[in-house]
C-alpha cells in the first residue's frame, strides 16, 4: 500500500507569470514522457512545461524535467515536493505562461516548489494499492467454503453466476498468494490482469 497525490489542478501566479499544477496516478516514466507531450500539444503558447515524478511504489524510479527553464529551478523542486510528502506513482507537470517578469533562479524555484505544495495540499493524497483480479469457477458445494474463507482474507469477490458451477471475479492484494488459499479448496484460478485501487 501506499499514497499517492489525488488528480486535481493549481494554478499559482507569481510577477504575472501563471503556473498551472496538475496532477496524475503513473506507473512509468513513460508515462511522465507521454503527459508531458500531450500538455505542451494543448498549452502551445506556454513557455514551459517542466515536471517531477515518483513512478514505482518504493521512490527509486523518479526524475524530473526542467523544460528548458535554468537548470535544477523547476523540475527538482516539484520532484521535492512530492518526495516530501512521501507519495508514489505521482506525477506534477507545471506549465508555465511568461508574465514579462523575470524572476531569477532562486523565485523561479520557489515558484514551481510553491505550485507542486500547494497542489498537494488543495488535492490531498489518497492510499492506493497494487491488486490482482481473478476469475474463480468451483463447484456449489465448495462455494460456500471458499466464500467463508475468502471473508477472512484481504480479497473482494463480484461478479458472482450460479449454474452447475458458480463463477465470480475475484480481486487482492498484488502480494497475496490467492491460489494457495482456495485451490486446495476445490477452486479453478485464473489471473486476469493487474490494476490499482484506491483505498477510501
């Protein structure tokens, strides 16, 4: 399990400079690539478009771009911030519209650490976890003591048709061995994909 910063959008303006916030659930730097593309393609007008990630769930794969603004003045800062509030598979990219003002390094880097902060803190953070999804078949007598035993356990099960077999759609945590919790039981596992979840 863990936090990561709720999608949502700020916008900071500093000397009549504009900087936009926004943020995003990733699980690449790939992905950090490809939001970026697709920002700069919507704000042509923009005079930068930096960001800051966090793309796995430990902290190890991160970076950030500044985009052409003075080196270590945008992306670092917005990196900072989200590894001040200790959240993963977090993006923030900032656009950037040049109000006529220049603001030195040291207001430039305030900027875009104030634009990713006070992103943050309007949008929250929110827990998520990695969980695999399943389809399960078994017998109807077996049913009932896989379905008691799958109560007990970190898993949710919908989906649910009854025939001459019962069918449902199972989802768990990522790290959870769902096969050797009711195979033995009597119940035909299949994996199907794996997705996040966020955890109200």
């Amino acid at each position: 399990m863990f936090d990561c910063v709720k999608s949502g959008e700020y916008v900071l303006t500093v000397k009549r400079s504009e900087f936009i916030a926004s943020s995003y659930l990733i699980g690449s730097r790939d992905e950090a690539k490809r939001i970026s593309s697709e920002l700069k393609a919507k704000h042509r007008d923009a005079r930068h478009v930096c960001y800051g990630y966090i793309a796995d769930e430990i902290g190890d794969d991160f970076g950030y771009d500044d985009d052409g603004e003075p080196s270590g003045t945008a992306g670092k800062p917005i990196y900072s911030a989200l590894a001040a509030a200790d959240v993963r598979r977090s993006l923030i990219a900032v656009v950037r519209y040049f109000g006529g003002i220049k603001l030195g390094a040291g207001g430039l880097t305030r900027a875009y650490r104030e634009a990713a902060t006070g992103l943050i803190e309007r949008v929250g953070t929110v827990k998520a976890e990695r969980r695999a999804e399943y389809s399960v078949t078994c017998g109807q007598s077996e049913y009932k003591r896989i379905a008691a035993t799958l109560r007990a356990l970190p898993a949710e099960c919908g989906n649910i048709v009854y025939n001459d077999k019962v069918s449902f759609c199972l989802t768990a945590p990522i790290e959870f061995d769902v096969c050797a919790a009711i195979t033995p039981l009597g119940a035909k596992v299949e994996y199907l994909s794996e997705k996040f979840c966020f955890i109200q």
